[in-house]
C-alpha cells in the first residue's frame, strides 16, 4: 500500500492512496470527498468534472507527473465530442489515478455545494435538496425470480445509491413498465428523500439518462402579497421571482377582517381558501413562463405565512385564531401533497409548510428563525419582522424567546392621512432643518432631494402622491428632532415651534409638507392623528420587544436584525429616535431584507434545514403578550417619542432631541370647555 | 406486598397482588392481561365488563368473599341504568380490589378476540384489526404553551395510548376544532395503525364517545365475479356478504381476452380500469345497504385478485402479462387510500393489496397461502385453488413452493359440449353403474338422484339444463370406472362398452347422459372432445403439482387441499380418478372452500398478518411452468386418466379400473382412408 500512488483533494485536503487504476470518483467515494454524480460513474452525466493539478506542490509534499492520470478513454473522448468539457477538466469516473496526483474539485461538482447568500452577516446555503436524482440500471425480468418492476428498481436504488425504503405514487407506478422498456433498463429517477415525517419517495422515472434540471418554488404568503422564488434544486440558483397580490384582499385588507368575513359568511373561510389557492397557481403559471419552463417541472415546493393565512391555505377556518386562546388547529410543520392543496405542479409534487410558532407567531417568523439563526448567535439579537404584525425574536444560542404584536398597518402607510403603499411618487426619504423647520423629501423613483436641482422633472411624471411606511417614520423622527412634534407626540402651533408650516387643523395640529393643489396635486401632511397612529404602531413593537428582553432578564440587545420588505427601508436612527427598537448601537441595527423569503429558500434547497427548524420551533420559547401585565405598562411609556423612561444613552451621544412641550393648560382647557359646550347642546 | 389481595383472571391464569383499591382493569394491564378499553378507564365504553366469581377455588388455592371487589359506584350505576348490563358482570374500571378475587373475562371483553373458522383444521383468527377507536381527553389550548390542537390530541394518544407517530389527512385536520370543542376536549378518534409499510394516521374524530361500530372489507376480486365480506372490525362478524359479475366481462371472458383487448384497443385498460373500479363502487353501495349501514362507515378494505386483475384495477396496462417473461409492474404488498382508488368509502379509508406472488401466481393465491398456511404444516401440503388458472402451493414449516397451471375453464364447464356455470338444473353428482353402465345423477337445487322417487317433480321446475364443472369431472371420472372411457380417453362404442348409450358422433363415440328432446330440453352427452378438454385441463393441474414434488425432491404430499369455490364441490375420489391430483388417502383430501377470499378476511382483521403474508410470499420459491421441461413431460403422462406412468397405488387399493383400450387399428386405418380420400377430392 505504502507504494500505491496518493491522491490529494482540493479544496478539501482530504487524501489517501490509492491502488493505480482506481477511479478518481471512486478514490472521492472512499474519502468522503464532496464530489457529485448522477449516472453512477458511467461517464454519462459529467457531474463528476474534476481538474486535475500538474508539477510541484510543496505545500502537499508532491510532484505530479504529466501522466498522472491515464489518458482519455473513449468515454471521456466521445462525452467531450459531443457535449465539450472545460479545459483541463476530466471526468471523475473515467480518469483513473497512475502516479501521485492533486485533484480540484470545482465548485459546480460538489453535491453540496454553498448557494452563497449576498449579505456579509449571512450564512451560506448549502445545497441539499430533497429531489434527487438518480441514474440506474434496472435488473431485467427473470421467470426464475419473478418480482415486479417496481421491487427491481428499488434493488438498483438501494444497491446503486443506497436509497431505501422507497415509496411510489400509484401514477408514478401505472407509468412505470413502458419507461422501463423505453430506456433499455437504464432509467433516471427523480426521488423525493422525506424526512423523519415521511419517506422517500420516486416521484418520476424518465427513460435513459435525463439530463434537465428539477426545480423548487419558495413561496412566501404574505396577507397583501404573494411572492415565489424559482430555484433550479441542482444549483441553488433562483431562476425566477415572481409575485401577485394575494386575492384574498377582496375579502378583507387585514388579517381581522379576514377572519371576520369567515365568520359572518357561512362558506367563507372556504371561498378564501379557493382563493389564495388559485391565486398560488396563477402565480406558478406566471413564474413558470417566466423561467421558460414547464410548471410539471417543479417538484418540490415550500410555504410560510402567518397563521392565519396557514389556515385558510390548508383550508381550515381561521376561527379559532380569531379570539383568544388564539389555538391553531396545527402548530407543526406539514408535509403534504401539491394535488391534495389543489397546486398544479408535478403530478407527485411534494410540498413543506414550515412549522408555526403560537397562534399569532406563524411559519414566517420560524423562517424568520430559520434565516436569521438567533439559536445559533453567540451575541444576543433582537429580530424584528416588521409588518402588520410584528413578529419579535430575541435571543442567542442559550435560548431563544418569541411573541407577536398587534403593531397594525400604519407602518405601512395605511391609516395615514396622506399614507399610501411604497409604489412611485411617494415620499420615502426624509429631513427637517432644526433651525428653519423646513423639509426636504426624496420620492419613490429618484435619488433626487426635493430641494436639489432637476427634482421637478423627477416629480413631472410620478407627481408627488403621498408618504409611504418608511417616509412617515423619517418626517415623525425629524419633526421630533426638528423640535416640531414634542415627546407626548403633539404637534406644536407656528407660535410654538417658529414655523408656520405648522396650521391648526381642527382641535391640533398639523405640519404641511408639500402643498401640490395648485397643480392639482394633493396637500401632504403630517396630522396630530398620523402621530398618534405611528405612536401606537411604534409602542406596540417596542413593548413586544421590551417584554422579551424582561423575560431574558437584560436591558439591551447586542444587535438588531430587521427583517421584512419593509425592515429593508427602515433607517436605523430615524426608528430609535422614534423610539421603535430598543438603543443599540447603529452599526448594530441591519436589515435581512425579506428574511421569510430567504428562510423559504433555504428550508427548499437544504431538506436538513427543514428537521433543523422543527427543532428550533419547538425549543423556542413563545411570549403571548395579550396575557402579560407588563406589556401594557411598556407599551403606556413607549407612547413617547422616543419613550418615557428608557433612557437610550447610545442614541442620546449621536442625536439630542430638544426638550419641548406643546401641551399648554390653555388648549386643554379650550378643548375641555368646547367639550362642555357640546354637551350641553 | 405478601398482605395484598390477590388477583386471579380466567381463562388467562395470570395473576398478582394488587394494594386494596386498584381497578380490576388497571390490574389487568399490568399482568398483561387481554382486557378491552376505549374510553381508557372512564367507565364509558364498557368494553372491559367482567364477570367476578364467588366462593371457593380449590384449584386456586383461594376463597373469594361477597366483598371481595368494592360495592357498584356512581359510574357503574349510571351506566347499568343507562345501558343495562348482563347479571353478574361489572364495569373492570371500576370495580376495586378489597380481597382475593377470580374474574373473568369474557371472549367479548378482550381485545384480541378469536374469531372462529367454520373449518376444524382451520386456525382461528385473532382479533388485530387496523383501524382502532380510542377515545381521550385532550388539554385545552393554552396561551402558555401555544401548540396547535392535532399536536395536543396527538399528545393525548400518546400519553392515554401509547399511540405515537401519528398522521393525519387534510380533510381530517379541517375538520379538527369544531369537534374538540363540541366534545368539550373530550373525543374519540378512529386511527389507522399502519405496518412497517405506513404511518399510523388519524382517520376521523368525534367529539365525545363514540358508540359505534366500525367496518371492514374483505374483497375477493376474480375475473368473473367480485364477492365481498363486509366485517365488523371490533367483533370480527361478517355482518354481510354479497357479490357481483365483474364488469370487465364485457372485454373479455377470460384474462388473455382482457390482456387481448388492452393491446387491441387504445385506452383499453383504462376502460377496464374504470369498469372494475366502478363495479366495486356497486359493491360496496349493495353491501353497505344489506347491512344497513352508510359506506363511508367502512374504513379499511383488503383485496385479492390474480395478477391481471390486479394491475387493471391499479391502472396498470397488463400488457406485460401477456407475454414472457411475465413481468409484474410490482410484486409487493400495496398500502394505498381508498380514494386514489376511487373507491368511494369512508373518505380517509385506506385499502391493501396483498402480495403478488409472480406474474401468473397472484395475491389470491397469497390470500390462499395466509388462509392455508402451508408454511406453518408439519406434514407436506399440496394446496390447490383451481379456477381458470390453477395456483399451486406445495410446501411444510421448512419450505414452500409455488406455480400457476393453465387450466383453462373446463373445470367450470366451459368448453364443454353441454357444459353449464353451476346453477339450478345443471347436472352436479353423478355415477355409472359397472355392470349395466347406466347413469344416475343428481341437478343442482336437489338432493334427489334422477333413479329417485320424485326426481320427476324436482326438475319439473328447473329442468336439466346442462353440466357444471363438478358434474364433468364426477361424469369422466364415472366413465372411466365404467369401461367406457379408456385410459388414453376414448369413449368406446356401443359394442366396445356393451352400451347403447355409446353413439356414433362424427368420427368418435358420445355417451349420453339424458334425452329431454321430447320435453322440449336438451339432449345431454359427454363428447370425446369433451373427455380431451378434461384431459389437458387435469393434466395441466397435475403436471404443475407433479413439478412441485420433483422440485421438493418428493414423490408423494402428505394431504391436499382443494381450494376455490369449485374445490369445495369437487369429489377427491372422482379427482383422483381423473389424476387430476396426485395419489393421496382420500381423507387427506380436503377442501377449504374460498380460501383467497378468507385470506382476505384475516388480512383485514389481523394487521400482523399483513406482515407474515409479505415475509411469506418473499420466502417463498416460484416455479415458472413454461420453462420447465419436464412439466412437457408430465404433461403428456398426466394426459392419461388417471396417468400414463405414475401408479397411484392408494387410489387402485380402494377402486379398481378396468383395463380398456378402444383405440382399435380398423377404426385408425379406416380413419386414416378419410382422411387419404378427402386429400384426393
């Protein structure tokens, strides 16, 4: 042995000798090198290219000679005719090791390849889908041993792949003798693997060889939207991104009114149900024509959503969830068929929703977890999804605490007065001079400030509609700041903050914007009543969090992970000078964009990812806030702006927010008396 | 421990001491004793009643006083006023031990109750069937601990059960929290309790205790008729019995015409598919209204059916059957829902398919081999179900061995000249006399023979219309004791036998049975075509069995049993005769009547008789008839009636045959001269 010819890998470093004549594949095997392949070695698939190195390396200790490896063979010369290989490639099965040798495995080789995530603070995906597939050579029928097909298939999987204990689709299985024949015993198998909940299963069996991707859909269902990504399971690649509105708007624009419309129409949890149902293929249609594709081939599909939408996707009446004690009729991850779900995808499609973690803590926010990784931080981070419900994590590998809370859709420019969905047009960006009180606003569409030259082109064709989420938290944080909105939250008069953008409007004020009526245009601004909406939004957040750090026993977070569509447009100082987070330190406040999305993906392409989060779920430790004392207590001092008691020392050293105080005793007592007036008339 | 009352259970014989105050059904599970529950101890069910026994127990060794169990509770009471209980028994789980006491426990209060077979060689089946009720009490949902509602009632069969694992169908799962609720977290749910194959799955809920009984269908699905057993799952009881012709009729009268049609005809086995499917739907609505109950109370349903029929109600083209080497499309045991099959029973309903044994050996003959178990025989049994194919098992605990024989339909008088299905008129039994060889027999609907007083007034009503299978058989055999059928199998002429029933019939002699011309009915003869139909069918048979013995190195079995709804109509005398079985002591002949359809049977109530019938098939050696030389060989000797070289020595020591031969050169020269002349013309 101590002669025979030693292989080394890269990047692995794994090595070991190897008697000559061995098969690169097969000294990878034996190493446990990550090296892919699905013919099995029969120079058919080319997943198993490998590069192999020549001359001196010091560093292992070799000298490779030119004839390392043996010469082509005819395989690899007819595959190289007729399909091309890069140079200096080789295919792993056929080249068979000679003299000392250092082998690279390039990155497409690998089985589990690393889908790499774009944040810096991200981890990467490592490719493990759970549709497989495997090229075999079935044993023919045999009158001595007659077993049927199917149980001569299963031998070649389990004997070829070691890929046991497999189940088959009664459609799969009608199909299955012609295919056999068709491909001379040599057939290809898609093979879903399962899990501890179910077991693998072969999905579909082409003839010969078959050389197409599989794909996989990571759907987030959200309450307004809709969002798909295609992933190509063999790379990882997101192929296509797509999404719609969730038709079930028609039925309510919030959750509430969703489970409201179910119980006053007898037959409405089932109309939603339908709804979303055919919106979700609408969308696969749409994705799928996108990526040029057919939607027979998507396999493998995962979901998560917020509790109520889980319910009425699965088709139960979300009832339950609509009162306290808030029971969802399922909390653990489901494993289900696409055709039991009414989803028109491959015949066999499996697909996965990801568990939920209390009745108002859904499968998005486990995604969330699965995402973010709060179980797996050595700091402590504070994760905050960031919607109509604010889904809130808090915690680091010891411990992991969860709650939910009923921030409400002003965050999203609804219940503003001039709110209004992110879309061209409106304001997104935000300053108010501290001195003159004046505003300057960038709107959706352009880079351009409202007081920088070309901005009436910009504003030419969007016009300047209204403000979106992220605008109304900045114009809140800079009236604050500007001194123009005091901690309680009121706006002053122009006497008392000097400018006289600030008009009464009814019994308080408000602070104009952007007065476009002259072009017929809207007047923006900013209401005592927009205050109070964005105040009640921001304490109902805060508290959640608050309340799971008393519950961890801390009074601050190491980071802050904003999460969400949304989190991603956040500005960090404006939300902790609103008093929205806890003080942190700002490079310590980052966005995941949509976190939920990502936790999707990453539970489609790693099927370990899918057991790891079920654990997760199940370890986590739920908060309702609903039933804590002291979350009414945190959320009556997080009505300040930015709160009435916590001190936010990180904040206080960048932004010092002036001390004003705009509830005179004449006003109160002008309202008291208008108040008596009214009565008695 | 010494001073605690002592417990006896009868008929068990197990026993223990028990501290005063234990539940006589709590005493039972520790002891391992079979007492029934499912309600779980909540004196609801009333399952676990027993009977207490008073006074002395010499054999015992012990004295049982009046109040060896406390006095009836509140529960009993209620329950016995209620319900109304049999004198002398109490409720287990609620009656305590004070003293030493005797109980009994009744065949109805255990769990695995036997169910007896009419048959006396026949093993009884125990109790085991797949779906079980258990009623528990589920935790209320609490905001502390927010898990869903399955996950608790999951928690509930497990801790109250020790049912784990458990499944659960969408519709089902929809269904969940309205129930929990209407039973006040009280309910009883119907679980499927899977095999090695499938998970254990909750079927249905109900909220309280459910009080009902559940069903079972045990289907014997042959190529012309479809019979069904619709079973009581707790008892065990077949509440109704009932069949139809199997739709696939029309595309066919026997399997090679079906196979036929499907290459023939384009979308053929999808036609016969979905006539078979729809056949059984029929079925099941005709059972299910016999027995006065709704289909979708039946939840689990058991089929056996040879390997063609098997695939066409799959929706598996049988084109493979049709040709060698016979390749099944699967072998194994199939666990599948009702619903993919569309079968319309209970919507959660799962059905199984037992093992194939090889592609002309199928799971009826499976059925056969559960309901015979060879592989259980100390002595070597020959088990033969003979039908259109005959499937033949030989075998004792060591070994087991199987084929198919192409019998052809003359044992069900098919092919024959006057030959009938059995049916009222059709000539059953019959006898020849040696000496005056006239005829005697015996219609089916009559135990009077056509020599009897009244036989006149018998077939008044249904006249003699023709011979079914067991009346051939009875028939050739008769002939051939009689001297006028020879070995070889010519019937003599009216000198040859000194018989003027022999008549001329073209080339070859007829014997006629009965002349009802001038009545109007038919004129009854056996043909020599129909003798030749006979000889090939029983040596067909006898060849497969006689291959079997060489194969197991045996020239004699030890017993025979003949199964089929034909077997139990055939005479093993007149078998023997024939040859169409190997030489045996005629009380070593038994049949076992429909065995596929009782395999069927204990495959529904016995779950772990799924898994002994797979290992079974698995072990057992498959012999394919054609292309195995000697069975040529065999063949052409069996030919003979009885056969031309095997001795028969049991048969000739209790009838002795006489030596005839018919087959005189002047009528094979004469013979010879036709057929010289008509190649001249």
């Amino acid at each position: 042995m101590q002669n025979d010819p030693l292989v080394i890998f890269t990047p692995s470093g794994k090595r070991g000798r190897f008697p000559a004549g061995t098969p690169i594949l097969t000294a990878a095997r034996q190493l446990g090198v990550d090296l892919d392949s699905v013919c099995g070695g029969r120079g058919i698939c080319s997943k198993c290219q490998i590069t192999p190195s020549y001359g001196e390396f010091p560093k292992h200790g070799v000298t490779v000679a030119a004839d390392a490896l043996t010469a082509w063979n005819a395989v690899e010369e007819r595959y190289r005719s007729k399909r091309g290989m890069i140079e200096g490639r080789r295919l792993g099965c056929q080249a068979q090791v000679q003299r000392d040798i250092v082998i690279d495995v390039p990155p497409e080789s690998q089985v589990h390849k690393q889908v790499v995530r774009k944040r810096a603070e991200a981890r990467d995906i490592v490719l493990d889908p759970s549709v497989k597939l495997y090229y075999v050579e079935v044993a023919e029928p045999d009158m001595h041993d007659p077993t049927g097909d199917l149980e001569r298939l299963r031998n070649a999987l389990r004997e070829q792949w070691d890929v046991t204990d497999l189940q088959i689709d009664l459609a799969t299985l009608q199909a299955l003798q012609p295919v056999l024949r068709k491909g001379g015993w040599k057939v290809t198998c898609a093979v879903h693997l399962g899990s501890r909940a179910y077991r693998p299963r072969i999905m579909q069996v082409w003839p010969g060889f078959h050389d197409a991707p599989i794909y996989g859909l990571a759907v987030d269902l959200g309450s307004t939207t809709i969002a798909a990504h295609l992933c190509n399971m063999q790379t990882g690649e997101v192929v296509a991104s797509s999404g719609i509105m969730n038709p079930q708007i028609r039925y309510g624009e919030d959750l509430m009114s969703r489970v409201s419309y179910s119980m006053m129409n007898a037959g409405g949890a089932a109309e939603m149900t339908a709804a979303v149902r055919a919106g979700m293929n609408t969308l696969f249609d749409q994705i799928a024509s996108e990526a040029g594709i057919d939607k027979t081939e998507i396999m493998d599909a995962v979901f998560v959503c917020n509790p109520v939408m889980h319910h009425l996707f699965l088709g139960v009446d979300p009832f339950e969830l609509g009162q306290a004690p808030f029971a969802l009729a399922t909390s653990d991850a489901l494993n289900l068929t696409a055709a039991e779900m009414d989803l028109k995808l491959h015949p066999s499609a499996r697909i996965y929703l990801l568990p939920c973690i209390a009745g108002h803590v859904g499968a998005d926010a486990a995604a969330v977890a699965l995402s973010e990784a709060p179980d797996k931080s050595e700091d402590l981070v504070l994760v905050v999804d960031v919607g109509t419900n604010a889904e809130i994590l808090l915690g680091n590998k010891d411990k992991v605490l969860a709650c939910s809370s009923p921030t409400g859709p002003a965050f999203e420019g609804a219940q503003i007065s001039s709110g209004q969905r992110a879309a061209p047009g409106a304001i997104e960006r935000a300053e108010i001079d501290p001195v003159t009180k004046e505003p300057r606003f960038r709107v959706i569409g352009s880079e351009i400030w409202s007081d920088e030259e070309g901005f009436a082109e910009v504003i030419a064709t969007t016009g300047i509609t209204g403000i979106c989420g992220s605008g109304i938290i900045e114009l809140v944080a800079e009236m604050r700041m500007a001194g123009i909105v005091d901690g309680p939250g009121l706006i002053g008069s122009a006497e008392q903050t000097g400018s006289d953008r600030c008009i009464l409007d009814g019994r308080t004020y408000s602070y104009l914007i952007w007065d476009g009526t002259a072009d017929g245009g809207p007047r923006i601004t900013v209401t005592n009543r927009d205050i109070r909406e964005i105040q009640m939004a921001k304490a109902a957040l805060y508290s959640g969090a608050r309340l799971l750090m008393d519950k961890f026993e801390v009074d601050h977070v190491d980071r802050i992970v904003l999460a969400g569509a949304f989190g991603a447009h956040i500005s960090p100082k404006h939300a902790m000078v609103l008093g929205m987070i806890p003080d942190a330190p700002l490079d310590k406040v980052t966005s995941a964009g949509n976190a939920a999305g990502t936790g999707a993906r990453i539970a489609l392409l790693n099927r370990k990812a899918r057991d790891e989060i079920e654990q997760t779920v199940r370890a986590i430790h739920k908060i309702e806030t609903a039933i804590e004392p002291r979350f009414q207590e945190h959320f009556v001092n997080a009505s300040n702006i930015p709160n009435a008691i916590e001190p936010y020392p990180i904040l206080n050293s960048i932004v010092t927010l002036p001390t004003v105080n705009f509830n005179q005793s004449g006003r109160e007592t002008q309202s008291r008396e208008r108040r008596r007036r009214r009565r008695e008339e």
